[in-house]
C-alpha cells in the first residue's frame, strides 16, 4: 500500500515536471502561438477537399461531363428476323421467306454536333455551379471562423473583467476593515462578481456552437477540439468600385453560368430549328428462302417532319427555344445588376465597419481605460463611489468587444464580398 503510494507520488510529479517543462519550451517558442491557433487559409483547403456538399456537387459535374458523350452518339442499329408465310404448325425451318436485316439511324447533318454542344454547355454551367458552392462553403467557413474568434475573445474579455473585479473587491474589503468604506460596497463587488460568474456559460455555450459549426463545415466530429483562432487582420480596404465590379464579371461564377446558359439555349434554338429537316435511316437484309434461291435487299427510308399534321410540333419546340433564349439573357443582366448592387452595398458596410473599428481603438477604446484609472484613484482616495468604479469597468470592457465585433463584421462583409466576385481579394484566405 505504501509503494503504490510512493509510485502514485512519483508518477504524478514526473507528469507536472513533463508538464512544466512543456510549458516553459512553448514559452521559450516564438513561434508557438501562430502554430497553437487556426490556421485560416489550411482550414479553406480542408474544407474544399473534404465537404460533403462540394464532394455532391462535383460528382454531379463528372455525371454531366459524361452526358456529352451520350449526347454525341447515333441510335443503337436494330437487328431483325422475320418469317414469311411459315407452315401452320408454326415451323419456322419452313418458312417461305426468312429475313435477316441490319438498320441504322443517321441523324440530319448537324444534328448530334448541336446535341453534344448543348451538353457541353450543362456540363460547364454544372462546373460553375461547383465553383459557386465552393465560394459559398468559403465565406461561410470564413465567418464561423471570426465567429469562433469573437467568442474567444468574449471568454477572454470576461475573464479579464473577473480579475479586476476581484482587485476592486479587495480595495474595498480593505477599506470597509479600515473604517473608510462601507458594506454595502462589499456586497455590491460580490454580486456584481456572481452576474459575471453566471454569465459565463452563455458565452462559452457560443463558443462551443460556433466551434461545433466549423467542425460541421471540415466534415468533423462537432466535438472536435480547435484551437483558439488569429485575430482579423487590419487595415483599410481602398480597392476601387469599378475595379471590384470588372473582377466580378470574369470571376462570378454565376454570371458565368448566366452567359453559358445563353449559350446553351441559342444552341437549344439552332436543333430546334435543324428538327425540320428528316433523319435517314439506313437498312441492309438478307433473304433466306426455303427451295428457292437466297439473295439481298436494302431499306432506304426518312421520317417526314414536314408533314402538315407534324410540323406545329417543331414549330413550337423553336418558339420555347426562341423564349428560353430570352429568359437566359434576361436572367444575365438581372445578375449583374444584382452583382453590381451587391459589390456597392458590400463595399460600404466594409469601409463602415472599419470606421468604426479605428475609432474604437483611437479613441474609444483609451478614453475608456483612463475613465476606469480616473475612477479607481477616485475610488481608493473617496472622491468617487464603487458604482462608479463598477460602471466605467463594465464600459471599457463592453467598448473592447465591440471593437472586436466591428473586425469581426468587417471579414463577414469581405467574405461576403469575395463569394460576390468569385475571388479572393488581398489573400484575404
């Protein structure tokens, strides 16, 4: 019993120096805070090689990309048998006549380049619709991220705001012991001390969902852990309307989709247009004839889509590809002046948020902690009482989270951005 003990005794000091030493190696690391944070631009990589949605959604592009071929190809030939004026007892070695024939289909000239045209224009818009989720899951993964972040940095804050209550609630335990303060004072640290310590779980409840959400996103167990995210990087946006505006037209997926399904259509509108003209279909046979001499035949024969009581059918297929045609254009200049719209709205709530981020951190942000030195001086000589002190804390820490708040609404709006255009901007990953 006692060596179990003494071997206890020692296991567990050899864990606190291994322990110790740890921490003192990672304290010694420069380098070990940037490798103990996420890592954004690993975390885009992840996500785009291991989320299920982009994994359908290029699935869905190979089962289009294999349709061209489908589209390109003839009919199968048709092979027949038949039997001429076989006996009664339904002999058929006893035919008369036996025919063996072969037959192919040829479509008119130009039929199947369109067809395999217009399945290569599905194939690129389903390719494009790809590139779209992945700029999606991108700006999502983006946000959970500065989310993951700002509840961090909430903890962190509130940690902070705990901590220097406890120091505000010694000041004034040691002047209610000394005779210059009162009780009351006391009770109101101790409960001002519990509302902190109740609050708490809300935030780290945030925490874990958004820390749940990025695990959702990575295709990982929502309880997988993660470590604390880097903070958003600062600095202006001065990149110019117009040039945002002219990115986003070569790079927007959607508005590539737009444009490919005009050209889709038009080619939709030229078969629909080449249906007037009859297809061929070509047949080659053999005759086997019982006590007679065998010989060969061919078959030569065309559909007649011309036909007076045929021809409203393919009149009608070219008005709905003539208005599907007009839709798809259509449908392409509401995009972009969606995309110029959004591009324009985007733009100015990030130029606001960091406005607002600068003035917190020039001006609000220092005001506030001299407002907490001035009170807490004032405080400890009574030319002030502990409400005062209490609510200049409760301000300075409520004017730290929002400043981080406004960093954090600003890589919201520059994902939101970056989907709009369909590119990254500044490396922003």
């Amino acid at each position: 019993m006692k060596w179990n003990t003494r071997r206890q005794g020692v296991t567990v000091a050899s864990v606190l120096v291994l322990c110790f030493t740890s921490a003192l190696s990672r304290a010694q690391d420069p380098d070990s805070v940037l490798r103990n944070t996420l890592v954004l631009p690993e975390l885009v990589q992840e996500a785009l090689a291991r989320n299920p949605e982009i994994v359908a959604a290029r699935k869905q592009w190979d089962a289009a990309t294999n349709r061209i071929t489908q589209a390109r190809s003839m009919d199968d030939p048709t092979l027949s048998v038949q039997w001429w004026n076989a006996p009664e007892s339904f002999n058929l070695g006893r035919a008369e006549n036996t025919l063996i024939g072969l037959s192919q289909k040829f479509p008119f000239p130009g039929k199947l380049a369109l067809k395999e045209q217009v399945a290569s224009r599905s194939a690129d818009m389903t390719e494009q619709a790809v590139r779209a989720k992945e700029r999606d899951l991108i700006a999502r993964l983006k946000q959970t991220y500065y989310d993951l972040f700002l509840a961090h940095k909430a903890i962190q804050i509130h940690h902070e705001q705990i901590d220097l209550l406890k120091q505000f609630f010694e000041i004034t335990n040691a002047k209610f012991r000394a005779g210059k303060g009162s009780q009351v004072d006391v009770l109101k640290a101790q409960v001002e001390l519990s509302t902190l310590h109740q609050q708490l779980p809300v935030l780290e409840q945030r925490r874990d969902t958004a820390q749940g959400k990025l695990n959702m996103l990575l295709d990982r167990d929502p309880r997988f852990p993660l470590a604390p995210p880097q903070e958003p990087r600062e600095g202006r946006f001065d990149q110019d309307l117009e040039d945002l505006y002219h990115a986003a037209t070569t790079a927007r997926p959607e508005l590539k989709a737009a444009d490919l399904a005009i050209q889709r259509n038009e080619q939709s509108r030229a078969l629909a247009l080449r249906e007037y003209y009859p297809d061929i279909n070509v047949g080659v046979q053999r005759f086997q004839n019982f006590q007679a001499p065998n010989g060969f035949g061919a078959v030569v024969s065309i559909n007649l889509p011309f036909a007076f009581w045929t021809k409203p059918k393919y009149d009608a297929g070219v008005q709905e590809a003539a208005a599907a045609v007009a839709a798809a254009r259509a449908e392409h200049r509401t995009l972009e002046n969606l995309t110029r719209f959004q591009i324009r709205d985007l733009l100015a709530k990030v130029r606001a948020s960091w406005e607002v981020a600068v003035l917190y951190r020039t001006t609000v942000l220092p005001q506030a902690e001299q407002g907490v030195e001035a009170a807490r001086a004032g405080y400890r000589t009574g030319r002030t009482g502990f409400l005062d002190l209490i609510e200049a804390d409760r301000a300075w820490r409520g004017f730290q989270l929002e400043y981080y708040r406004a960093l954090v609404e600003r890589e919201h709006r520059l994902a939101e951005l970056e989907q709009v255009i369909g590119a990254d901007l500044n490396g922003n990953s």
